[in-house]
C-alpha cells in the first residue's frame, strides 16, 4: 500500500487546512456583521440630499433638506436622489471591499483560487 493513502482525514496536513477555513469563516462573518453596523454617507447638491448607507448595502436613510423643496422640481430632486443613492452604493461597497479583501486574499494563498 503506498505511503500516506490510509490516513484519516485531520491525521495529516489536511487538518490544518481545515482549521484554516474555519478560522476564516469565522473571521468573514465577524466581517459582514461589522459591516452591517458600519455606514457611510453620501451628499449632493451642497448636502442638500444625504443618503446613509450600511456596508452590507441596506440604505438606513435618505434625508432632504427642506430648503430644496421650495425651488426644486420633481425631476431634479429624482435625479439628486438617485445620484446621492448611487454614490453611498459605490462607499458602501467599497468598505466591503476593503473590509473583506485581505480575508478572500487568505482563500487565494490556501490554494483555492480565490
């Protein structure tokens, strides 16, 4: 029988890789839960449209300043939102990115092609 086939699994180098994982599964779930604590906020027009949004996407406010609404109309508002809307999507996934990368880099030295 050729050397090192009738191992258990765990009995050899392959434990320690699973341990690795495990360790790193762990590390990207205390990531993600930071993540969803964290925010970021995006502004428009002078701070006139802010819109907040947590590092796992979810917008937690949209806040207009009620000066605008006296001589904005509804098209420029609706373009102001979408913009401030799209600038937080952009910050909040780029924390993610920051926050997450250095973990997925960690798969990629395991071998895993991450």
């Amino acid at each position: 029988m050729a050397k090192g086939f009738n191992r258990p699994m765990g009995a050899g180098g392959g434990g320690g890789m699973m341990g690795q994982l495990k360790k790193m599964q762990e590390q990207l779930m205390q990531a993600q839960e930071q993540l969803a604590l964290e925010t970021v906020t995006a502004t428009v027009g002078g701070g006139a449209v802010k819109v907040t949004m947590t590092g796992d996407q979810k917008c937690k406010s949209i806040v207009i300043d009620p000066e605008l609404l006296k001589d904005v109309d509804a098209e420029m508002l609706q373009d102001m939102l979408l913009s401030a809307v799209n600038m937080a999507l952009d910050q909040s996934r780029d924390m993610a990115a920051d926050r997450m990368g250095p973990l997925a880099g960690g798969l990629g030295n395991m071998g895993l092609g991450f």
